[in-house]
C-alpha cells in the first residue's frame, strides 16, 4: 500500500478554484487531480467556513508523538554524555591518586 497523498493549503485552495473559475464539475477536477471527490466537497466545506485557515491545522496526534521522539533523542544524547563525563572523571581521579608530585 503507497502512501497517503498530503497536499498543502495552497494546492487545495487551487483544485477548489479549477471548480470555480473554469466552471468544472468535482469529478472532473477529481479525476485531473487524482483526489476523491469526497475530499473536494470536504475542503470546500473548511474552505467556506474557515477560509485558508481550515487547510492549515495540524494534527494533535502527529505533533505530539514527533516532539516524544525529539525528547527521548535528546536524553539518550544527555545520558551517553553523562557516562562519558563520569568516565572522564574516574580517570582524573585515578590520575591524582597517582600523581605524586614530582615531574
């Protein structure tokens, strides 16, 4: 199975005018388009409502898991950081033990 066609605000606002200006039925632009006509009649409803703003809402679901990845990254580079300054310092510290002074 492909993925899922995403199309931006402004390429939804230009199939709904294809409708509009050169007089066109859904199917036809649909068919151009290769989008479900389901979808044409559905933008245009957000896009009656709330104009280019209804395109440009993003989705709770998908930001969320995007920035719970971003944050478990970031731990795991603050934990492998972490280990290699405790080893930094076990080794200076041994160093000093060591160390008795003279050169």
């Amino acid at each position: 199975m492909g993925k899922r066609k995403r199309y931006t605000a402004e390429e939804k606002v230009k199939i709904l005018r294809e409708l509009q200006e050169n007089g066109k039925t859904v199917s036809q632009v649909a068919d151009e388009y290769g989008v479900h006509p389901n979808c044409i009649f559905k933008w245009r409803k957000q896009h009656l409502e709330m104009g280019v703003q209804g395109f440009k809402t993003t989705r709770k679901d998908i930001t969320d898991k995007a920035k719970d990845r971003k944050i478990a990254g970031l731990e795991d580079k603050i934990k492998h950081k972490d280990e290699v300054i405790a080893e930094l310092a076990g080794e200076l510290m041994e160093l000093k033990k060591n160390y008795s002074g003279r050169l």
